[in-house]
C-alpha cells in the first residue's frame, strides 16, 4: 500500500555507562556539543541501527526468498561493495552497464608544455532511461534506498534517490559528562610486546562512557517522496519496529545500556501536513527530576496530546 499521511515523529533513547556514539577524530569519545556540553548522537547512527535490524529479522528471507521478500535487502551494510550492488541492477534488468570508454586528454605532470596530451580513458555514463529503471530497480529491492534515500551515481550509475524518511541528530536533555577509564587486558599481542614486559604481559587501554544520559531525535516522513521511492505502509510499520527494538540487539561492551524510551508519532490527515513539525515537537519535552540524573525514572517526560491540531493524531508507539 501506498502511503498518504505525512507523518512527524520525536524519538527518546537513554544510555547507562556507554559510548552511544564516539568520534573518530576525538579519540572516539561520545560526542558533545563543545558550548553546551550536551552529548550528541548522529543521524547516521540511528540510521545504521535501524539498517542492522531490518537486515536481522529479514535474514532468513534473503536466505530463502518468498515472493516481495528481496524488498528487504539492505544497499549499505557492513563491508559492502556498492558498485557490485549497482551492477547488479543493471545484471537483473539485462541493461548494458556503462563501460569504461572514450578518450579524455590529459598531460603528465612531467611532460614539458606543449607536447601532445595522453589519451586517458573515461566513464560513459548510462543513458537516462537505464538510469531510471537501475533506480527504480535499488529502490524496490533495497530497504534502505527507498527510507533514507542514497547517492549511487558512482561507478555503475544507478542515479540518486532523496529518501521519503529522515532523522534528524539526537541531542542530550541535560549536559552529559564524557568519562575516560583505563582498562587492562591481561595479554599481550605479540613475542615481541611479551619480552618487553619480561612476561608481565599486559596490555593498557581507554575506554570512554558516559554516565547516563537520555537523548533525543525528530523525525519526518513524507508521504510525496514514498510514492517516488515505493516507500508503503508496511515499510512504515517495519520502521516504526526498528526504531522500537534497535538497540536491543545492539549490545556490546563499548555501548553499555541502552534504550528506546519513547517513540511519538504525530499523524496527519492530509499529505501536506495540517501543522508545522517544529510546534507538534513542542508537545513533547523530558526534564531531569533530580540533580544528578543516573536512571530513566529521575526524568519526567511530558506528553501534551490535548487540543492537537485538526487534523493530527498522536499515536504512542513507545511511552
């Protein structure tokens, strides 16, 4: 099924002694807000849980393939190839895919002025209607291409899709306190390492957390780029899964506890939307109940559903 209601969305997640997100150019640690202190989590993080659990619980279908089942696929994920992916569209649809050919002049950096330029071969690019159907072609196979939208215009050029789906970066309700801890490994890597320590062997290390913190993202979807997409209902319901379940099954050391607490879906009537997102936001708020918060339950979160405007329907699918 097609889908046609706009829908805005608050998303609330906490963290108890994690890292929900480290930086890579800061040491991975969590990242913050460098004048606020409020920690910070990226969209593209959220956006990589969700990809991971749609990929878990429709595994055993890209095992086994039931009719529509391939719909599933996810286009980014761990050690992929993209333009293997993009290949394969053009594989799937019989299409020629764009060979390297042609010839573009270009001058050596050692070659004196005025000598003939080298040939040197460039991509032909695919003609706008193979585009078009390898774009249609990830959207429909890849889960991922038809939420978030993707640049595959590299190598194999299967186009750009603007996703129907978007989140935006999860900010810290209070100011979070990025702590630093050494940690000990009771081994060592190799021979080498070992007759340093003379037999000591022991490996030192950093780990990063933060206490505890509870965040929060707004999303959007739009019922216009769905259409574009083939994004439908049952996209919709297994988004709203995964942003429920998500970090569920995505433990591990480094991340400590973490939870969705929250999920508001406000509804529209209509399309277009009947009330801007930014005041439909509004309605919901979390605030510290205590000092020094370490549980969720030292938060009160408040939950405005009275007097929505016309036309908004508030569904509570966590909280």
């Amino acid at each position: 099924m097609t889908l046609n209601n706009r829908y805005d969305f608050v998303l609330l997640f906490d963290v108890k002694d994690g890292n929900p997100n480290g930086d890579p150019d800061a040491g991975n640690l969590p990242r913050l807000d460098a004048e606020s202190g409020h920690g910070l989590v990226t969209d593209v993080s959220l956006k990589r849980k969700v990809r991971n659990f749609v990929g878990l619980v429709k595994e055993q279908a890209e095992r086994d393939p039931q009719p529509g089942e391939k719909r599933f696929e996810i286009y980014v994920r761990e050690k992929a190839i993209l333009n293997n992916q993009h290949q394969r569209a053009y594989s799937a649809l019989k299409l020629d895919a764009p060979e390297e050919t042609g010839e573009e002049f270009a001058l050596e950096a050692d070659e004196p002025a005025g000598k003939k330029k080298k040939p040197a071969k460039e991509k032909r690019k695919g003609s706008a209607d193979d585009v078009d159907q390898a774009r249609k072609w990830m959207c429909q196979n890849f889960f991922d291409v038809r939420t978030f939208g993707a640049v595959m215009s590299t190598g194999i050029n299967c186009g750009q899709v603007r996703g129907p789906v978007q989140l935006t970066f999860a900010r810290s309700i209070e100011p979070v306190v990025a702590l630093e801890h050494s940690i000990t490994r009771m081994a060592v890597a190799t021979e080498g390492e070992a007759e340093k320590q003379q037999g000591d062997n022991r490996t030192m290390g950093r780990k990063h957390t933060v206490p505890y913190g509870v965040y929060m993202a707004h999303g959007f979807v739009s019922s216009f780029l769905a259409k574009q997409t083939g994004f439908g209902e049952d996209d919709l319901e297994l988004l709203w899964q995964a942003l429920e379940n998500m970090f569920e099954h995505d433990r591990s050391a480094a991340r400590g506890e973490m939870a969705t607490r929250g999920l508001y879906v406000f509804k529209h009537d209509s399309e277009l939307g009947n009330a801007p997102a930014h005041e439909l936001f509004k309605r919901i708020s979390a605030n510290a109940a205590t000092e020094i918060p370490r549980a969720f339950e030292d938060y009160k979160v408040t939950v405005n559903d009275a007097n929505l405007p016309a036309g908004v329907t508030l569904i509570r699918r966590v909280g």
